[in-house]
DNA sequence: CAGTGGTCTAGACCACTAG
DNA sequence: TAGTGGTCTAGACCACTGA
C-alpha cells in the first residue's frame, strides 16, 4: 500500500457524509467546499490522505464532475489541496506554520507601479562571489558570482526605502548597470525572460544599523520595517533574493484579503 | 451612453486582436487570461471600460464559453477585473496603489493555529466608547460602546505578541471575559455566527512605546513589527478591528505568493 | 425586455501516474 | 492498463442589470 491512502477508506465513504441541500442556501460547489474545508481543517481527512476522485466523490454526492472540480479547484487555491494528475488529490499538511497565500501577479504588478511612480539611485553594482546564505537561498555554488544592487528610493524627493537584491550571474548579465537605474528590477528579469511564478516574502522590523540610518537619512537604532523575499519562476527555479528596508512613517505594507474566487 | 462604454468598440473588435495557438504552448484559457492582462496592464483596456461578453468574445476567439469563463474569472481573482451579473466584466482601477491580495482563509486558518500554539493572557476587557478612528472604521457611531480587549502571547513562554481588538457591542456580547482567555477571537466571532469575507491589512514597524515595552518585555524604542487588520464579513461590514505589535525577534510575518490557480 | 454573468449537466479526449 | 486530474465543448436554466 502506497504511503497515500484514500480518505474514503477512513469510513465516512466516498461522499465522507457531506449532505448538499441542492435549492435553498449556496451553490452547491460551495457547499461542497465548505463541507471539505472543515473536515479538513479539523482532522477528518487526515494530512496526507488521497480525497475520492472527483468522479468517484461526485457521484456519491449526486452531482456533476464539472461540479465537484469547482469545489476541489477552489480548496487547491486556497492551499488546502494539491491535486496531481494520474495520482488524486492530496489533503496538504494542516495549516501548522503554512503561511498566507497571496497572488504572484499583485506581487509583479505592484513592483512595476512602484518604478513608476518613484525615483530611484543606485548605490552600489557589482557581481561578487555568493555568501553561503545567498547561494543557498538561489541554489548555486558558494562562492558563485551574483549581482548585488543596492538602492535607494524616493517618492517626492524624500527617501522611503532602501533595497539590496541578489541575481544569479547568467540572469544578470543580460541587463546592464544603466537599465538598473531607469527600469524596476522585476521588469529587467521579465524582459530577460524570467518569469515569476512563485516566491517566499517575510516582513520584519529591525533598528537602523548606522550603515542604513546613513544611507536613509534616518537616527540609528530607528525603527525600519524589513521585507525579504526570494522569487522563483515556474519550474521553482530562484530568480532573485531581494531585502528592502522602509522608513514606517513613509511606507506601509498595505494586503487586500479576500473571497478564494473573484474580489470587488 | 452609460459611464461605462465596452472595450471592444475601442477599435480592436470583439477578439481584442488576439490569436490563439490551439495546439502546443499553454492551454487556450491561459493563453487568453495572459493576453487579457496585457492589454489592461498597459491601458488597451481602460480602466471601468466593459470588456466584451463571454458569449460575444468566446466567438470571436473560436473558443466555447466555458473556456472563455476560465480566462474571465483568473483576471477576477487577480483583481484585474469585476464581474457583475447582467452588467459586464468591468476592468478595475490600474493597480496603482492596489495591495496585494491574498486568501481570507488563509488568514483565518493562522489565528486558528495561533491560538492553539501559543498561550494568551488577557490584561483588559472592557466595554468602552468608540473613539473617533475605530468608530470610523467599525462604521459605527462615535462614542457608542465597543468591547476593547488586550492580551498578550507567549511561546515557550516568551512574550512575543501584544495585540488589541476591537469589536462591535452587539458581536462581543456573544462571548465572555472567560472566553476570550482561551479561545482566539477570529473563534469566538466565528462561534458567533460572524463570517469573514475580506480583511483589509497594513504592516509597519514602530519603536515600543513605554508602555508597550513594559508589556512585552523590551527595551522602550526597540523596534516593533505592527499589524493592522479591519475585518468584514461578506456584505462588507466591520467585524473586527486588531492592532498587534510583535518582538521581531520572535516573530515574522511570512507570506508565500503562488499563480493565480493551485499551489504546488 | 434582451443581454449578462452564475450555475449545472453530459460527454469527450488527453497526459500523466500508478501498479 | 486502469484511473486520475486537465482541458474543452455544447447546451441549458437562472438571477440580475439596464434601457
């Protein structure tokens, strides 16, 4: 037996006792999401564990197979599921340190609405020899030539930001040091065919080194809110690590949260 | 002439002058959401411009409705666009100062694990009258009563959280003082039959106030991790209003940014 | 009223995974 | 080879919007 069983075996059977009320309250995908999602959430359908086919669960359920892939499409959105062709689809681990989920395309649009609307001037470029942490991070040898940036940004002649990025050499090199100081670095790599496909960010807070109080015109010790994050394309591939430190008082980190589909 | 005048009437037909590969690179539904984003992204659909029904693209394309329904609902759920039965798919603003977006379950599946996690202790709770800002963000009376609550958590016993809440009379009412010392509030409000549909939330960094430093053990102007968070439920209204100040330490806010549809 | 998006169905072919 | 999810089609009914 595979290390994956199917939660139909768990003996709630196939349709792991969801009853649909098939008029009155919500379309039925939902019902059917939201039945899933709790007896996920809650243990019922143990981390791990196959849910029933979609075929095999929509017709315990009385509904169509269109139906039933809109309420486990929905979960795998929401990160709850990972479907896999040819094996099932696959309860993830219970959501212990899994962090929020957000869309790729905000993350690249808002850095492109960023170089718009901001002034940029570039501190530093040069292509240097990867610390352990970054060559880890972007999954290359120590010691492997990246391009490091530093810069700093305005928006109405004051400083709000100041960012240092690493990109793997091969990537790099097709921009220059010019491009760096007219063009967001997210639009470089894009035009130089990497794609964004998926990336970790964490945000912290740090007190102003005096190499950073220097360069943002702040006291050190000053209170700055840190974002860092690692980008990859779609096969997984890391395509840039990147750290911005922002003066609070000039920049917050704004999210929307929403519905799993569609937003108003 | 409505405000709102469709898109295909620009000059570029019902099709937007797309062409479709039907075979080899990405399925056609993909290849439409891709082209479709484009175009909006770089203002060939303008913004509050109605783009042309899925009926009327869908043939233009050659592609059914479903499949043209696919393409329509990622742009909505990357908030490109708003759909409205008998209206239209309407393009939204340029994402110019738009947030990002992320998964309201994903938010309300954290404090679920926060709570269990982690131990609380609650340090005020009190019915207090709205001032101005919380009033405002309730969307509530100023000076009508508000349940007020502070507590902080402890992993391992380190402090490393000191929020505040703040919830309408008529929610909080549905649970008690001793409630709130063991169960996370995102819990109680949904035990109280509150649903969260979408969450607004901004991250900065502060110094610790005195006050602030005494409650979490730091020094006074060390530098904190601040979040802020009004909730809704689905019809908008203010569930929910938190500010939590976390040891940077001890705590970081992670984020995982994924395509529009499933994560691996 | 005509047109829109929201939902649901039945059926088909494919690529992939497992055994 | 059997079963899975991924894609696509054709057709239907509904609730809602706008004129």
């Amino acid at each position: 037996m595979s290390q994956a069983s199917r939660s139909g075996a768990a003996g709630l059977g196939a349709g792991l006792g969801i009853v649909l009320r098939p008029e009155h309250p919500l379309p039925l995908h939902a019902q059917i999401h939201r039945a899933l999602r709790r007896r996920i959430l809650d243990g019922r359908c143990p981390e791990g564990s196959l849910l029933p086919s979609e075929n095999e669960m929509g017709e315990a359920l009385g509904v169509s197979r269109i139906t039933m892939r809109r309420a486990f499409d929905d979960l795998a959105a929401a990160g709850l599921v990972r479907r896999s062709r040819g094996r099932g689809t696959e309860v993830l681990r219970r959501p212990e340190q899994r962090p929020v989920l957000a869309h790729i395309d905000g993350l690249v649009e808002a850095s492109l609405v960023m170089g718009r609307d901001t002034a940029v001037e570039l501190l530093d470029f040069a292509y240097i020899p990867a610390t352990a942490d970054i060559a880890a991070a972007l999954d290359i040898a120590p010691g492997a030539p990246v391009q490091h940036a530093v810069r700093i940004r305005r928006e109405g002649g004051d400083i709000f930001s100041l960012a240092r990025s690493w990109v793997p050499e091969a990537l790099g090199r097709s921009f220059s040091r010019e491009d760096m100081m007219h063009t967001p670095l997210v639009q470089l790599l894009e035009r130089a065919g990497a794609e964004f496909g998926s990336a970790e960010q964490v945000l912290g807070a740090e007190a102003a080194t005096p190499e950073a109080a220097r360069a943002l015109g702040v006291a050190p010790g000053s209170a700055l809110l840190r974002v860092r994050r690692l980008s990859r394309d779609p096969r997984g591939v890391p395509i840039e690590r990147m750290e911005v430190l922002y003066i609070p008082e000039r920049y917050e980190y704004r999210m929307q949260f929403g519905p799993v589909k569609s937003m108003g």
